[in-house]
C-alpha cells in the first residue's frame, strides 16, 4: 500500500467561521420564528431553523489541527482515503476516521514496549488522551540488553540504540499490526545474527565478512562497523513497515556476568604475558649492550664462564619483580 497525501485541505478555518455563522443564523431563526410567532412569525422558519441547529455541529468532526512532523491517517468506512501531513489547520470528511494501531504503546528510554494496560497495572493511573496522529519525528529505540552468544560461543551481553523515524504513513499504519512493537522485535533480532558472525576480542581463524578469508575483526574493536551491518540488517527488516533506520549504535558491550571473572582473568594473563615478553626482551638487549661495551672499553677480561654467570646475574637483577640485593666481593674477581 502507497502513502496517499490529501493536499488543499487547510480549510479548517473557513469551515470553522462558517459553521458558527450558521449556528448563530440558526438560533437568531429560533427566536424570530418561535418567540415571535405571535406577532407574524414563521412556523416554517422555526421547523428550519431548528433543523439547522441540529445540524450544524456536524462539520466539526472534520476539523483537524496538526502540529509540525506530524500526520494523520484517515479511512472512511474502513477504506484508506489518504493521510494529512504538515502543520495547519485542516478540514476533512466530519465521517473520516484516524487510524494508528501503536498509539497506546510507546518505546520508553529503557526500550521496553509498554502498553496503557501494563502502565496501570504498574500503578501509573493518570488517564492521558490518546492521540491518533503519527510523529514523523526523529525517535530513539533503546532495547534492552541481550545475553547472546558470540561466534566463539562466548556469552557477551549488549545493547544497542537506534534512531528512526517513520517515511511512508501508509505502509506503517496498514502492513503491519504495531509499527513500535514490529521495530522493536526486529531490532533484536538483526542484532542476534549480526552478534553470532563476531567474537568479542580478535580471535584468530576467524571469518567475519564471509569472504573466506579471516580477519580482525570483533565486537569490541570494530564496534562501527558493526554498527554499520545491524543498521542495515534492521533496515532491510523495516522497509514494509516504512521506517528508516537513520542510525543504530552500541551503548552496552560486555562479557555475560557468569564468564566476566573469567575472561578478567584471560586479559590479566595475557597482560602480564605481554609485559614479562617486553621485560625480557629490554634485560637482553641491555646485557648484550654491557657486555660489547666492556669488550670494545677493554674493561675487565673475561672467560666464557664469568660471561655466563654475569649475564645470569644480570638477568636477575633486571627481569626481577623486587630490588635486587648487591652482594658485594671486596676480594680479587677471580
């Protein structure tokens, strides 16, 4: 179904000023034909005006006020005449209907989908009037966090928001039951099987593209990318129900609590791994430095035995966790 616009309908204005004029005439008839009759009054003048005065109340139905980015859907007799887009005051047929099947759900900041029946029952009982335009606003979808497996089989909890806004009226109200409820539902599940192509960390052997090939790439270091693949995973999912998905980012990232001291402890080792290599390969260099300099300075002469043991000493002092304790030889080196 196509969005249809309903242009040149800001009459609201005109028909508002017509229908108070009538009603005036109208009761201005009443009086001169019914309070009057006995001085020449006109029965049929009373009958009509009368009548009138039933009557004109009926326009105002059709009177419709929308605001800047919003819209409304009308049907008449269940079928789709069009939609009001643009702020104005606007006239219609006083029998058309608004249609918007997500009006009592709204995507709260925490990105639960609450209904008006849930928001009662969680003792929120200000009855608040339910409008059936469309935002055409620029909105945000924060769903909540999802424990979900990435595809070393890690449980990783994340988080997502993503910023949307409706483009097609027609497609959102018609093609799908709840518009909020359907976005939200496909946002979690685009960001399952976007997740599952991704370890946490890089792991090696590991093909994220799908090219055959593997590659770097992971969730917590190539979080825009990402980012970039569950917006069009979503956007393709969402096109029926005439959304876009301008933006989709990562708010929460990390391990699922049950592996998070776990993993803590993996980093940690290979932190201190790192370090210790580092260590090591500076107390080498600086020992090989010692040793050229005395050579080239002829400082002392030693033996391939005196070499072994004042590199292991070295060795020692420099890889050592604590300050070394110098024992001092105050006789002869030999």
């Amino acid at each position: 179904m196509n969005e249809i616009l309903l242009e040149n309908r800001k009459r609201g204005l005109l028909v508002l000023l017509l229908t108070i004029a009538v009603f005036v005439l109208s009761i201005l008839g009443c009086v001169f034909g019914g309070l009057l009759l006995d001085d020449g009054g006109s029965p049929a003048l009373l009958v009509v005006s009368i009548v009138v005065l039933c009557l004109c109340w009926l326009p105002l139905p059709g009177l419709k006020v929308l605001k800047p980015q919003e819209a409304l859907v009308l049907t008449l007799f269940g079928k789709y005449i069009g939609t009001l887009k643009g702020d104005g005051f606007y006239f219609v047929n006083p029998f058309c209907t608004a249609v918007n099947p997500a009006a009592k759900t709204r995507l709260n900041q925490s990105g639960d989908v609450k209904t008006a029946a849930v928001a009662a029952s969680a003792g929120n009982t200000s009855a608040e009037p339910v409008s059936r335009k469309l935002s055409l606003k620029i909105m945000t979808l924060n769903n909540n966090r999802q424990k979900i497996n990435d595809c070393l089989g890690n449980p990783v909890e994340i988080g997502i928001a993503v910023t949307w806004r409706i483009v097609d009226t027609a497609k959102a109200v018609f093609n799908v039951d709840n518009y909020k409820e359907f976005l939200s539902l496909q946002c979690d599940s685009a960001l399952r099987n976007i997740v599952r192509m991704y370890p946490y960390d890089v792991a090696p052997n590991v093909d994220t593209t799908g090219d055959g090939v593997a590659d770097d790439g992971s969730l917590r270091g190539s979080s825009e990318v990402v980012a970039g693949r569950i917006r069009e995973e979503i956007q393709r999912r969402v096109d029926e129900a005439g959304i876009e998905i301008i933006e989709a980012r990562i708010t929460y990232l990390a391990y699922a609590t049950e592996i998070a001291a776990v993993m803590l402890q993996r980093q940690q080792a290979s932190a201190i791994i790192d370090a210790r290599k580092m260590i090591v390969d500076g107390a080498v260099g600086m020992v090989e430095m010692a040793l050229e300099r005395l050579n080239e300075n002829h400082v002392v002469e030693l033996d391939e035995e005196r070499k072994a043991a004042m590199v292991s000493n070295l060795l020692v002092v420099l890889c050592g966790n604590h300050d070394a304790q110098p024992v001092v030889n105050s006789g002869s080196l030999y």
